[in-house]
C-alpha cells in the first residue's frame, strides 16, 4: 500500500496491496503484524514499510482465479515473465522491511504481495511463496513512479480499495525539552524524499493557527532521518505514523499525537487502466472482508 500499486508507500505515499487470504502458521492462525516487529526488533532497531498482504482462508486454500488475460494485456505479461514485479520499502519493519543476514523480505505488504501473485498465477498463497512468484525491488517515494510508467514494476497509479488510514506523525527526542509543535518554531524537521510530508505539517501548522516556521531537511531514507535525530542534526522526524512505530525507543516520543492531521488512505497502485488493477482490488477487498486488515493493523 498510500501508494501505488506493486506495493509501495510512504506518508503521502500510500500504497496498498491485497490479495487472497494468507495462509496460517503451523498454529492455524495468521501471523500478526506486532508479532513480526516483535520479531525485528531484536536484529533492527531501523526499518521502513513495504508491501502489504492479506490473511483469511487456512493454509492450502485456492485464492481467486485471475481472470482470462488477452494477448498484450498485464496479466499476459506477469504470466510470461513467471513472476509478479512488486515495488516496496525496505525498512519499515512490520510492513515491509529487507533482512540482510537472511536476504529476505517480510511484513504484512510482503505477504499480501504474495497474495496478490497467487490471485493472478492462480495458486495457493503457499505455493506463491515456495516458488518465489514475486521479484522485489525496494522503492522510495522519489524512483516508484517511473519503475511503474516504464513497465519495470506491476503495481502503481490505479489506486485499490484502500487497505488502511494513517496519519502524519511528530517524533522527537525526550531530551529535546520540546511540549508543544509551537516549539519546533526555527527547528529542523527531517522528511522523506519525494514525500507530501512537508505540505501536510505546513498545512496543519496553518489550520491549526500555531506559530511556528520550522525548516525541513529531505532525506533519501528513514534510518538516515533517525539516526540525524539521534544525532542531533536535526529536531524532529516527520511521517506517517505507522512508519515512526518501528522507530520508536525508550528515548523518543511523538509530540502532541492528540492532533491528527495529514489523513492519507494506503492502497496498492498499478499501472493505470491495466487489467491487473481488477485483480489487485478484488484482493484489498476480501482481505478487508475476511476481517485480516482489522486484525493485521
């Protein structure tokens, strides 16, 4: 997913991806998106978000059959290329996040990636993994958009059902002192390259009457935004709000997250008008029916 499709996203970037349900544990139940970062925690103390998968039906049950594709189409392309090109983050952990020791991918946008594939190659959501039907390239905000126009990715600019709403958040160091977003006033905010970041905090600074002008410096990741916070270069590191969650520590926190701004809806994008997008979308929505986004987020 706030992206485009073949899984992507960041604030102002939203991508979504769904597809069909997930396939359980050994356990019979779907693996959580607290489990997984409980789970990066110990190895990552950065991350960033990728690709967003669904979970519903047990394990070993059939996704829905893509539909008939035409000579030239989309889906014709995915299925003589043998996998699906999906664009994500690589450090957002919980969503989409690469493992260097392991050299995998994982988080719930990995995982509804492969949900996706085994819509469109007609497979079970095991099968798609175990024959590795999708191809990742991790993406930002800056690079997704001409991967996608240039046919190098599968998923962007048709938007599906939204898979999540997020909102733009403040994170600052404890020490900082800082109590109010009047206080970043002269201060520098760290954001994401490419991002719609900076307009939302300046647009809310403006509705919400505050008087403060802070500066904003544009990085071209998030571990790079956090550890310049940690460093002190700048003040404030700004975006969405689930993203910030796999950054949080004992000696951060968000300032004033009573106020919500920056609303953004996650969906995953594909290449506007292309036969793939009725695929992608019929995927948000059953994950979304069989109650796996409400659980997974």
């Amino acid at each position: 997913m706030r992206y485009k499709k073949e899984l992507m996203r960041a604030p102002g970037d939203g991508t979504r991806f769904a597809a069909s349900p997930v396939a359980p544990g050994a356990d019979g139940r779907c693996p959580s998106r607290r489990s997984v970062l409980r789970g990066l925690a110990a190895t990552a103390a950065l991350a960033g978000a990728g690709v967003l998968a669904g979970c519903g039906a047990g394990a070993g049950s059939e996704t829905g059959s893509a539909p008939a594709s035409a000579p030239g189409s989309k889906l014709a392309a995915i299925k003589a290329r043998g996998k699906l090109n999906a664009g994500v983050k690589k450090d957002v952990p919980g969503y989409g996040y690469y493992d260097p020791a392991a050299r995998t991918y994982a988080g719930m946008e990995i995982d509804l990636c492969y949900q996706i594939a085994a819509a469109v190659f007609d497979v079970t959501y095991d099968e798609a993994r175990e024959r590795e039907l999708v191809s990742f390239t991790d993406v930002t905000p800056k690079t997704r958009g001409p991967l996608i126009d240039n046919d190098q990715l599968d998923v962007v600019w048709d938007f599906s059902t939204p898979y999540r709403t997020d909102y733009v958040g403040l994170m600052v160091k404890k020490r900082s002192g800082f109590t109010r977003i009047a206080d970043l006033d002269g201060r520098i905010i760290g954001v994401s390259q490419g991002a719609t970041t900076q307009g939302l905090i300046e647009q809310m600074l403006k509705d919400e009457g505050i008087d403060a002008r802070p500066e904003f410096l544009a990085f071209s990741g998030y571990p790079i935004i956090k550890s310049s916070l940690d460093a002190g270069n700048i003040d404030c590191f700004a975006m969405d709000r689930s993203t910030l969650a796999g950054y949080m520590n004992e000696t951060v926190e968000l300032l004033e997250p009573e106020v919500k701004f920056g609303e953004q809806n996650y969906g995953v994008a594909t290449k506007k008008g292309s036969d793939l997008s009725t695929v992608v979308d019929e995927c948000v929505r059953a994950c979304a029916a069989s109650g796996w986004l409400d659980a997974e987020i």
